[in-house]
DNA sequence: TGTGTTTATTAACTTTGGTTTAATAACTTT
DNA sequence: AAAGTTATTAAACCAAAGTTAATAAACACA
C-alpha cells in the first residue's frame, strides 16, 4: 500500500472526525464512533494518528488552512486600499467563524495552546506527542502566515494613507485580530433572565467596523451615531 | 450537621481543586487526588459536587468573582473621568489575567459555554447537569454584573466629556472587552522558527491603550509615535 | 435519654472510553 | 515464493470518572 492510499484513509478517518465533532463536539465524541463512521477498527486510527488530540491537531489544521484562505483572498482583492481591506478580512473572518463555529473553536483551542508553548514553564504541560505532531508544527506555520498577511495590509494602508502613518504594523495588526477574537467570543444573543439581550453580531458589527476604522484612520467622522436596535438597560 | 460545616466541607474541597488546578490544568488533575488532598474519600466529593465539570464550575465562579472585584474596584475610584477609569480597567484587567492564568482560563471557557448556551441548539451540547447547578446559574449573574459596570463606566466618560458622545455605552464597552479578551489571548512572547518575536505584552500593552483611546475620544493625537523595541520581520 | 430520621462518609464496585497489543492479512520487494 | 514491510482487526488493558450500598454521625423531638 503506497504513500497515496495511506494519505486517503487517513482522510476518511479525518472526514468522520470532523462530522462527529460537528455533530457532538469533540469530548463527546468517542474514538469509537470515529471508527465506525470510518468503517474501520478502532484501532486503526491509532494507526492512522496518535492519538484522539493528535486527530484534533489534524482537524485544527484543516481549520487554520481554511482561515489562511480568507486571509489570501482579501489580500488578493485589487483596488482597494488598505483600510478597505482591513474592513473586508474583518468581515469575512467573522462570516468565517460563525459559518464554521466547530473548526473556530479548534483555532481558538490551538492559540490557547499557543499561550502555553511560548511560555517555557507552561509547556511542559503540553502532551509532547503533540509537540512532536506534524499537524502542531504546519499549525505553527499556518498561523504565522496569517499574522504576516494582516500585517502586510496595514502595511499598505499606511503606505496609501488610509491608515494613520505612525501606527506600527505589527502592533496594530495584532490589536485588530485581539480585537477580532473577542469580538467573536463575546457576540451573539446574548440572553439573560429570560429576557434576550439585544448585543447581536448583527447589531454589533457594524459599530465595531466603525470603532476599529476610528482608531486607525487620523480623523473621526464625529456625526456618523452608530445604529442601535436594543439597549441592555 | 448544619449547613455552616456543609459549606466548610465544600470549600475545603474547592481549596485543594484551587490547588491542583493552578499547578496542573483541570484535565491532569484527578478526582482521587482531590479528594486526597483534601483528606476526604473520593465519593465524598460527589456528595458536594455533582460531577468534576460542576467542581470546575465552582472553581470558574470564585474566579469570576474575583474578575468582578476588579471591576468594583475601578468603578469606585474618585476624582477620575470615564475615560480613566476605562484605562485603570484595562490595566486592572490584564494584571487579574496575568497574575491568576488559571482563573481567568475558567474564565474564557465560561464565556465559550455562554456562546453555547445562547444558541437554541448548541445549548443541548452543555450537560444539563451544569445548566441546572448554582454555580452555573451565579456565573451569568457575575458575567452581567461585570457587563452593567463596563458601561456604566463607558457611559460616565461621555457625560464628562473624555469619551465622544456619540458612541452607544453598551455596544462600545462590548467591544473594549472584545479587545481585552483577545488581547490577553494573543499577547505573550511569541516563538517562531526558534526565535522569540517581540509582541511581547510590555511592547504591546501602551499602544493596545493608544489605541483604544484614540477610538474613544474625539480627537487623535498623531504626534504620539507608538513605542517599539522589536520588528516581526 | 432513647428512638427514628436525616445527613455525612467511606470502601468497594461499575462503567466508560482512550490506548496497547499480539496475531493476522495484505501487499512489496527481490 | 520467501522474506520483509505495511495495514488491519479483535480483544485486552487500564486509568479515571462516577455509583452504590452499607455504616457512622448528627439531629429532632418526645
């Protein structure tokens, strides 16, 4: 059985995973109904990957390529400016992220890991199979380009004028995406004693845009309100 | 037995969970040793707790009150405008996430449940023991507590003037915690190809606040250069 | 102070589910 | 086709969460 085949039923494997973790998240998904999926033994996933966190680590890796994806997209866009391409990977990462809750949190999940790895205490508490994971190691790569692609957008913005100019690069992409990710983390209805709150993505996202376009741009349109549809209070 | 030595019990055992979770994660922690370390059988525990998850969540509230403190602390502040008090906030903040990883871990993986629990679907995902536990029940009280301070903060910066009045409090403070949420995730020395990149939270912290007030106020200061020590590339 | 009742506590047991193993089948190489 | 390598399975293993049934301690109250 060549390397082609291999490669193949280690994809089977993969699909079943991701279908469950959809279904019933990854804790609640026991190895053995990956393998029955799969139509496999249970033990030939063991086979295939590490084990059930290294087969995570392969899921979070087809995740973090998929985001990388709206990261080259917007980057690929031509006549825009900076700013505008900001706006547009802001938009499409949130779209990305709701579109695909399941894989989103195993990119958020990796970045906790991340936390951990780049502190040398913290991570000795990483299982070191993991460390060792090819899938670990593309992550790691994986990740960075994003973090180059943003920072190459501020770059441009601040080249054509659309970003105040002493901005720093990688510091303001940075904040973007910090921005970005608990933005996602916070939003959605948010409900409480019964009563729902109206903060909504729908809502809230474009007040946010607009916070974000302030903080980067040298002026501030002052009479553009925000749209508000409920109050907390 | 009254319930005064039922409490002491319980905390005894959420003390040696304290304990075990700050030096070896929730995951590698063990009932047997909790139980051990509180010098009580094991079954004992699910005599107080209902299940390791429940336990967890015990945990996350006294970590969300202390979150809360924070909040209080700052709100009660004198002789400060709106836009003070959000900065001490932010640098309160940050201090509480850095200085109690664990806790504030429990924290975010609150608010991961609370994206669950807002969702009609996901919801089901959540074991309905910990929907029904008290812990969980207090945990969406603190959450809000904390939210309803925010804003008040958020809204007495544009009565006094330091934040533009055109801002909407709760949508505005949503997204400086969105920020923060983010920032704490993302920040930390960063390694890549062996090398430590320096988006470290000492170079990053002044401009993440640079910014965040240049979005706030009215006016931007475009002669304050953010400060630098390393360049990503 | 004795008796019935509720609450606290334990040790031993059960179950669940991730991981290993040892044996076998299939395919590759020479 | 024999030897070696890779793929595959069923069954065993084992750690750790969770349960149970029996007992002890505290309590109520007559």
């Amino acid at each position: 059985m060549g390397a082609q085949e291999r490669t193949q039923k280690e994809k089977l494997i993969l699909d079943s995973a991701i279908k469950l973790f959809i279904e019933k998240g990854y804790q609640a998904t026991k190895m053995d109904e990956v393998a029955k999926s799969a139509k496999i033994s249970k033990g030939l996933t063991y086979f295939y990957y590490k084990n059930k966190e290294d087969l995570y680590m392969a899921v979070t890796r087809k995740a973090f390529d998929g985001l990388k994806d709206v990261f080259r997209e917007v980057y690929r866009t031509k006549n825009k400016n900076g700013m505008e391409l900001l706006v547009d990977l802001v938009q499409k990462y949130v779209d990305f992220s709701h579109k695909n809750r399941m894989f989103y949190e195993a990119i958020l999940n990796f970045m906790g890991m991340l936390n951990l790895y780049n502190d040398k205490e913290l991570r000795k508490t990483i299982d070191p199979l993991i460390l060792e994971s090819v899938h670990f190691q593309k992550l790691l790569d994986v990740h960075h380009d994003c973090g180059k692609i943003g920072i190459q957008i501020v770059s441009q913005g601040i080249k054509d004028g659309s970003i105040r100019p002493e901005l720093q690069p990688e510091l303001t992409f940075y904040t973007i995406w910090s921005m970005l990710i608990g933005y996602e983390r916070l939003s959605g209805p948010i409900n409480y004693e019964g009563k729902e709150i109206k903060i909504h993505v729908d809502n809230w996202r474009p007040g946010f845009i607009r916070l974000m376009q302030d903080m980067l741009k040298g002026t501030i349109q002052a009479s553009r309100p925000q749209i508000v549809q409920g109050s907390l209070f």
